[in-house]
C-alpha cells in the first residue's frame, strides 16, 4: 500500500484530501467521508484495509474540519460538503480511469453522500453508509428551536456537545479521540448543527430517488445516531438492492469497535460483490 495526499479549492474553501492506494492496479476506486468534528486521518485503517483488499481509496476533510480551510467544525453548507466529495469523486476517477466508483460515509459523512446521491444523479456503482444519522435524539426541544436564529446571527456559537465516551467501547479509541489534536473537542457550531438537521428531513423526503445499491451498517447500541435510521432506509431507499447489517451491542463508529474486523470484512465483501462481472 501507498499513500499520497493534496488539496484542492473547493466549495467554502481549500480542501485537504488523502489517499491509500493499493500496491498493485486497483480493482476499484472508494471515496470515504468522515463524520462531524473529526477527520479523515481517523480511517487509516479502514483506507489501509481496503487498499489491501484492491480498492484505491480517498478521503477529505470537509470544511472547518482537519487540515481544510474554515472555522473549526462548521461545515459552512451541506450542499457545499456534498459538492466537495462530488469533485473527489471525479478527481480520484480521473486518477483511475474506468473503474467502478463507491461512496463510503460515516456519520454525518453518511448524510452528505444521501444528500449528494439523492439531490441528482451520481455515477457510482454503490453506496456504504455507517451510522446513517436519519433519526439523531441530540438536543433538546428548546436547542432545535434555537439552532435555527443562532445559525443567522452567530454560526459558530457552540450549541451542542459530543460525549466521546459513546463513540466506541474501546478506551484506546477514546484516549486517542480525545487526544487527536485534529479532532474538534468543544461544542458544535449552530451552522453545523442546522445543517445536519435540516438535510436529515431533507434526506428522508427524497429517499425513493436513491437508486445505487446501499449497505448500511449501524451498531445497535448507537446513541448519537439512533439505529432506527437503519430502519428508514431500509422502508424507504428507492434501490431494489439495499443491504442493512445491524451490530448488536456496538456503539457509533462500527469501524473504531473491537469488532472492527468483522465490519471491515463486511463492506470489503460487500464491495467485491458488486464488481462489475462479479
């Protein structure tokens, strides 16, 4: 495996990006989108996994995010996160000419690939989503009524504070999270927070326009993201080739459990068997 990185002038700003290319030619191109208040050097092993496995991957840091331009963990825009990873695609498609092409997003990144694969057509061969958040129990009632002014008159007040403890059962991972000078560890800005929101009801109205074939992977013990989002997509995703794997008793980030290697194995299956030919 190699790996390799850039950036390039994006929408909201400059745009980090990674990648993990695999030794031999790839079988396949993967675009993976990390989640909120993180960033993409969190999935060096899940890019190293699937480089492994044959897939060219490459991830961005959205907006506000990682080593991207931006106020800290203020995406700026759903549409404007989703236009960044749609100008990924097409530059790691570039890179490899003619190959398949997979969108892989987690969390919040699982919302910005919905929203890109459902506001018109995207030319990929499938859709992996973790941790789908269609149904977030975040915030009270007086928070989500609030978010809304706040976003207009100040965008980066922090309204909302992510617990690490429920990220994964592994103390490492929090240690490391909690640690990890890249990730955002105070409160999420009112724009973020809106735009999760909003284009979560946004999402779920236009779920029949989602025709790729869809694996979606949610832990059941998920409290960031209720694994019920699971069940959403599974009533109303417009794709007759949708695949729903529920983990009993993992917490939200399915690929940072101690289970990790069944998971990994699970999408690298699932992405081998939807191939062209295979």
């Amino acid at each position: 495996m190699t790996t390799d990185t850039g950036e390039f002038a994006g929408t909201g700003g400059r745009i980090a990006w990674r990648a993990w290319q695999p030794e031999s030619a790839a079988r396949a191109v993967v675009v993976l989108v990390h989640g909120v208040a993180e960033h993409s050097g969190r999935y060096e092993h899940v890019g190293s996994a699937l480089a492994d496995a044959g897939f060219a991957v490459y991830a961005l840091d959205h907006v506000g995010h990682g080593l991207s331009a931006g106020s800290s963990a203020n995406i700026g825009s759903m549409q404007g996160a989703a236009d960044n990873v749609a100008a990924l695609l097409e530059l790691a498609g570039a890179a490899h000419p003619g190959l398949p092409r997979f969108l892989l997003g987690h969390s919040m990144g699982s919302l910005v690939v919905l929203h890109l694969a459902t506001r018109g057509p995207v030319d990929v061969d499938g859709i992996v989503v973790s941790a789908p958040p269609l149904d977030i129990p975040l915030g009270n009632p007086l928070q989500r009524l609030a978010a809304p002014l706040l976003t207009r008159v100040a965008p980066n007040l922090g309204v909302l504070t992510l617990d690490s403890s429920t990220i994964s059962r592994d103390p490492e991972v929090i240690r490391a999270y909690d640690e990890d000078p890249l990730v955002f560890r105070g409160k999420l800005p009112a724009r973020t927070a809106v735009e999760i929101l909003q284009h979560t009801a946004l999402v779920k109205q236009r779920l029949g326009a989602l025709s790729a074939p869809l694996l979606v992977l949610h832990g059941t013990a998920d409290t960031i993201a209720a694994p019920s989002s699971a069940d959403v997509l599974e009533r109303d995703a417009g794709s007759d080739d949708v695949t729903v794997l529920r983990y009993p008793g993992l917490f939200h980030e399915v690929f940072n459990e101690p289970e990790q290697e069944q998971v990994l194995g699970d999408v690298t299956g699932w992405l081998t068997g939807h191939l062209p030919g295979a």
